[in-house]
C-alpha cells in the first residue's frame, strides 16, 4: 500500500516532452512505483482490489483521469535497502536535473515486470507533490539542539556536585548544634529526634533554640517527675586583662527536662504554650519552611508517583470517551471543572484559616496554610473566568464539537495513535521522578561549618578558636541552581510534549493520505506512531527543543487572548468600538497577535511534511493558513478550547484527591506519624501540574488530529497553478470532513 511520498520518501517529476516521470519510493510495500502519464501529472493509486474496482467501473472520467492511460512498472527492493530508506525517514533523493535516461536506468538496475494493471492513474496530484518539499527528511535545528544538550550538561554537573554535598533528611529531620541530622548522620543514628533544651544557667524557664540536641525519645510528663535531666555542653573561654593568656574551658551542665511531644517524627515541642511559643522564631522561619514544604516531597513520594499512574489511566479513558460522545462528556468535564473550581477553593480558604488558628500547625506550617488560602481565591477566579469564557465562546464551542464528531468517525480507524501519548506520558513520570529526586538534594546540598572565635592576644596575626557549636550553611549556588532546574524541569516537559504533537501530526497525515481499503478503513501500514518517534528522535530533537521553550512560553498567552488572531480580528473590521481599540493598544495587540498567528500546532504538521526547521514550518505553515479561503482556516484550532478544558479537568480532580488523601489520611496527616507531609498543598499543586501535562499528551491528540485534518485539506487544496478548495474534488479527504466543509461553506455563504 502506497504512502505519501512527502512523509516517507521523495518524488521526482523529470519532464521531456510534456511527460511527467514520477519515482516514488514505498518502504512500506518495498516496492518502486514509476508511471508516467501524457498531462505531466500523476498520483497514488492502491492495488487493492478498491483501486480496481473504481478503475473498471469508469472512474477516470469522474475523477478528471488523462485520456492517455499511463503504464505501471514495479520492481522489489532489496532488505538493505529498505531498511536503509526506513530508517533515514524512507528518504531517496534524485537531483531534478537527471535527465530521462538516468530515470530509465535506474528501473533497469533490477529485474523490471510489467504490472497486471495498466490502467490510468489519477490525474489530481496529491498535495505531498509539491515543487517546494525538501528533498528529504534531515536534521533540523542543529544549534539549538546543541544548546539545549549543553544546558542539560550543565545541570547534570550541578545535579552530581548535589549528590555529593546533599542529604534529603536534612529537610524534614532536625539538625542538632553541631549540624548533624539526627537519626541519619552516623554520629547520631541512634539519635532520631531534636529537642531544645532549657539553659540552666537562667533562673526562668529559657528555651537555648542554638542548642538543639538529638535524643532518643522526646522527654513526656513522667520523666520530668521522675527528675529526667539533660546534659547540655557549655564552653567559656576567658581572657586575662593583661591579654597574655586565655583559657578555654568545655563542661557539662544538667538541664531539667520539660514535658514535650513529637511532631513531624522529627521534633520535640513543649507542651506549655509559653515555652511552644519561644520555638516559633527556630522553625517558622520563611526558609525552613520551605526547606520543611519541600521535604514533604519525599514524605509523600509514593503518593505522588501513584497519583500521576492514575492521571495516565484517567485522561486514557477520558481522552477514548470523547469518541463516543464528544458533547456530552466535553459538556459533563466543563461543568465538573467549573464545580471542582469552586468547591475546591472555598475548601482551601476554609482550610487555610482553620489551620492557621491551630497552635500546633498554624505555627510550625503556617506557609502551607497561607498559601492554602491564595490558590482559594485563584481557583474561585478561575471558575468565574471559565463560566464567562464558556458562554463567550458557546458558538465556536459549538462548531469545535461538530468537528470533534467528525474526527471521532476517523478515531475509529486511528486507535494506534494514542500509543504517542501513552509513550510520552510514561516519559514524563520518568522524568518529573528523576526530577523531583535530584531536587531533594540541591535544595540539601551544603556544609558544615563554623567561624573561629579570636582571642586578641596577637596584633601580628591572632590564632582563634572554633566554637562549640557548629552551623550548617546552604550553599548559595543552589539556591540559584533551584531556580534553573525549574527551568529545565518545564522546558523538558514542554519539549516532550513537542514530540507527542509531531509524532501524533505525523499519524494523522498518513492517515489521510492513506488510500481506504474499504468505506471506513485506511491501510496506514505498520504504526506510524513509532515511526514518527524514530524519524523524531533522529532528525528533529533540536526543533522539539526549541518548539517547547517558544510553546511553552508563549502557552499562557495563546489560551488567554485566543481572540486577537487575524482570522478573528478580520471579522470585526466592521465595528468602530474594535477598530478604535485596535488604533489605541495597537502596541500591545500587534506583539498579541504574531504570537497566537505564529505559533500552533500547524507548525508541527508542516514539519512531518516538509521536514523544515521550526520556525521555518511556523512561518510556512501561518502563511498557508493566511492565504486560504476555505472554511478550514476558521476551523482551525477551533477544538483547543475543548482540549484545553480536558486537560484543566484531569487535573483539578487528580489536585483535588492528591489533597484528600494527603490531609484526611492519618499516615499522612497525623502530626506525629513518621509519613506526616507537613505541606500537603504543596505536594498537591505540583502532582496537578504533571497531572495536567500528562492529560495535555492524550487531550491534544484531538486538537491536533483536527488541525491535521484542516491543514492536510488545505495543502490538497493547492497545487500551484490551481487553487481548488471546493471540498467535494478532494480524493483523500474524509467524508465527514468534506460534509462539514461544505456545510462551514455554506453558513459562512448565507
């Protein structure tokens, strides 16, 4: 079964004496096709019995076939080479230059056998014949696929420098006086928790918060009666006045112990709230709590990986529901979405002022807690904004949900394709895994350390002394690496989601270039997913690379100002109230509207079909949309809405029941439990952010099945000299895509 020639293989049209020589290369049947045909034209033709059956019945009439029935001649190909062209992208490549006797030789250099068929082949020329296709597939955005490896390497030598100086424990176990973890670090193994002890050099009741210790239980009330006492180390050092001498002395004093509980499987806190109170300043600083809030993470790291586990099988089964009924379960997640907004919110600012006024929590974790209560507020904007978007945008919801039940007629024969989604989802748990692990140890890396103390006995060069205590220092470049590994974490998820768009672009256009081998069916041949991630992975990294930093920039403002496109705006050139604010925030529309023209899924179609770089296919790909007529154009993009809302929808409920089994679990909620996540919210918000970047691989197959479709029907369109969208001359077109064409053309008529 043939393929098209612009996504596998390159066609070569030599003419001589107005006859058109067309070679197309096909991997698939390993096979080498030449026709030739009087009106310098050719096309794909199957073999299968549909291709003769339209041939004998006197299609060539029909379908505007040349008088002249061209013949067909076809010769095996060796293994070597096939598999050479397969894994080259199927590329052969002939300078148009060579001359008719080099395309001669070429079918003598095998054992040549006039075809069983002789008939005429199809006139219209495929879109894929275009004169401007490269000449084959090739590596595209070389230096930014250098600059993207040369930034990972970059954060790969900071990631090993962490291994080495971080310890995970350090942020959810006390640190003792000498910097130690207790329970983790070998001197204090058997050492597990942190207890401040009482300075017994004070006749009042003075916590020494410089002189935690780690312990092996936390002192209760029975031992305070009992007389528990705790050795606290003091050391003096005194120099004389003459400042001859100085002397150094290290003793033990008994500190009486206090009635105290665990907390957090880590410390011991008073029971009396005044000397509770005089904790507050050592572990509610703005940095330990979010040392503490990022600790949560290995607490609950089991919890998160099972969480985006649910996140693949749920947006699988949301995203192969949508065929069924796109109105109904799009209409049914909006609904569910703008509730989860609500209720969600007003959960959390419930939550955030309840957990606030909790002595125990609102003083140890209140940065979870005030946090809790700001996402509130964004949730409750965010379902306000989605009721008055929805309503805005009813009628093109409306026409997105025609054209999803038309590409469900197609998803019936395209099942293979959710295999990119599926590949990429299982690629981003691997990554947001491998991710999260190295942050623990960046956000620990640092030393042990201290100042010596001077004595003043020697102006020429005075020798010090070091203290007793000893102080953990965080390292300075990682909180600058933190930030940068952020970066990297969003540019390699952005970049894998890159890769699912042009392997499920690339799916779709075999699809629809594909001939049928029956009324429903297409033969795509053998999973052009997977053979979409080999042609990725070999020539178009680089173009994924930067393809994820622009779209994953550029993706805020491309969903919230979808309306300043050209195609939107043209429509109101009529109207004084919208040229009038075109005229006085042209600065900031203009900018607007290159990005949300510029950059969409098309630029990743016309890379699956030309092999161009990105911005180049961005740029081709904006300009075929802005020069066509037909319907098409204004359809679109016209179902990103509906994936979009998908999307939001996975991820509020995972969010939603990530927070549920972080605060109601008691393994996980209980203060004293050594699973306690002492930021739930935290460890929530970032599973709905994986969450939604997992139902982004499976939502968007729908969004970028129906730009293929529009934009596959645009190139067939035009073969230059001729221009003819009239959808009802389009061979490879579906059915229920020319139907709705011609139903966009004549609403759009009337």
């Amino acid at each position: 079964m043939p393929t098209p020639p612009a996504l596998i293989q390159r066609t070569l049209d030599i003419r001589r004496n107005e006859n058109s020589f067309i070679l197309i290369f096909l991997w698939e049947t390993k096979r080498v096709f030449a026709c030739a045909g009087s009106d310098g034209t050719a096309d794909f033709f199957s073999r299968g019995k549909g291709a003769y059956r339209a041939v004998s019945e006197g299609a060539a009439g029909l379908m505007g076939w040349g008088a002249t029935p061209p013949r067909v001649y076809y010769s095996p190909l060796s293994a070597s080479r096939w598999l050479s062209w397969f894994v080259s992208g199927a590329t052969a490549t002939v300078a148009s230059a060579v001359s008719p006797a080099a395309s001669t030789a070429f079918l003598a250099s095998a054992p040549v056998h006039e075809g069983a068929y002789a008939g005429p082949l199809p006139c219209a020329t495929t879109a894929m014949l275009n004169s401007d296709m490269e000449p084959k597939r090739r590596v595209t955005d070389r230096n930014w696929l250098a600059v993207f490896a040369a930034f990972l390497l970059f954060c790969l030598c900071f990631v090993l420098v962490a291994l080495t100086e971080g310890s995970p424990a350090r942020l959810y176990k006390g640190m003792n006086y000498q910097g130690k973890a207790c329970g983790v670090d070998e001197a204090v193994k058997d050492l597990p928790y942190l207890y401040f002890p009482l300075d017994p050099r004070e006749s009042f009741a003075s916590i020494m918060l410089q002189d935690g210790r780690c312990v092996a239980k936390c002192p209760t009330e029975e031992d305070v009666e009992n007389g528990v006492a705790i050795p606290v180390p003091v050391r003096e050092t005194t120099v004389d006045t003459s400042k001859t001498s100085a002397m150094t002395v290290e003793f033990l004093l008994l500190s009486p112990a206090y009635a105290s509980t665990l907390m957090a499987d880590a410390y011991c806190i008073p029971l009396d709230p005044s000397l509770r109170s005089q904790l507050a300043p050592a572990l509610n600083s703005t940095f330990r709590q979010l040392q503490l809030a990022i600790g949560s993470f290995f607490c609950a790291g089991g919890s998160v990986f099972g969480y985006l586990v649910l996140a693949v099988i749920f947006s699988l089964a949301f995203a192969a529901s949508v065929r069924a009924a796109p109105g109904f379960v799009l209409g049914g997640a909006a609904v569910s979405t703008i509730a989860l907004a609500f209720i969600s919110g007003g959960s959390l600012i419930k939550s955030g002022f309840n957990g606030v006024l909790d002595q125990d929590k609102g003083s140890f974790y209140s940065f979870d807690y005030t946090l809790a209560m700001i996402v509130g507020f964004v949730l409750l904007f965010i379902g306000c904004f989605l009721c008055a978007a929805l309503f805005v945008a009813r009628r093109a919801i409306a026409a997105s949900l025609r054209v999803m039940e038309c590409i469900a007629e197609a998803m019936s024969d395209m099942q293979q394709i959710f295999i990119a989604p599926l590949s990429f989802s299982a690629g981003t748990i691997v990554w947001v895994l491998i991710w999260l692990w190295s942050y623990l140890y960046i956000a620990s890396a640092g030393s042990v350390g201290a100042t010596e103390i001077p004595m003043g006995l020697e102006q020429n060069g005075d020798v010090g002394i070091l203290p007793l205590h000893r102080e953990f220092v965080w390292d300075v470049r990682f909180m600058f690496f933190g930030f940068v590994w952020w970066i990297c974490f969003f540019w390699v998820l952005e970049a894998l989601l890159a890769f699912s768009h042009f392997a499920v672009s690339y799916s779709a256009t075999v699809w629809y270039f594909s001939p049928p081998e029956g009324a429903d069916e297409r033969d795509v041949g053998w999973f052009p997913p997977l053979v979409a991630m080999g042609l990725g992975f070999i020539h178009h990294l680089g173009s994924f690379a930067v393809g994820g930093l622009v779209m994953g920039a550029t993706r805020g403002i491309r969903l919230l100002f979808p309306w300043t496109a050209s195609k939107h705006l043209a429509g109101t050139e009529d109207s004084p109230v919208v040229q009038s604010l075109r005229d006085s925030f042209g600065s900031i529309m203009s900018p607007l509207t290159f990005i949300v023209d510029r950059f969409t899924s098309s630029g990743y179609i016309e890379m699956s079909i030309s092999s161009k770089p990105f911005f180049p296919a961005m740029d081709k790909s904006y300009a075929r949309l802005a020069q066509a007529r037909s319907p098409a154009t204004l359809l679109h993009g016209i179902v990103s809405t509906a994936s979009a809302v998908g999307s939001l929808f996975i991820s509020l409920l995972i969010g939603a029941m990530a927070y549920s089994t972080l605060t109601a679990t008691e393994k996980y909620s209980s203060i004293t439990s050594a699973s306690f996540v002492a930021a739930p919210l935290c460890v929530s918000l970032f599973t709905a952010l994986c969450a939604f970047f997992i139902a982004l691989h499976f939502m968007s197959v729908w969004d970028i099945v129906s730009d293929t479709f529009m934009y596959c029907f645009l190139v067939e369109s035009v073969q230059p000299p001729v221009i003819d969208e009239n959808p009802l001359t389009k061979v490879h077109a579906p059915a229920c895509l020319r139907e709705l064409l011609l139903d966009a053309q004549r609403n759009f008529r009337s």
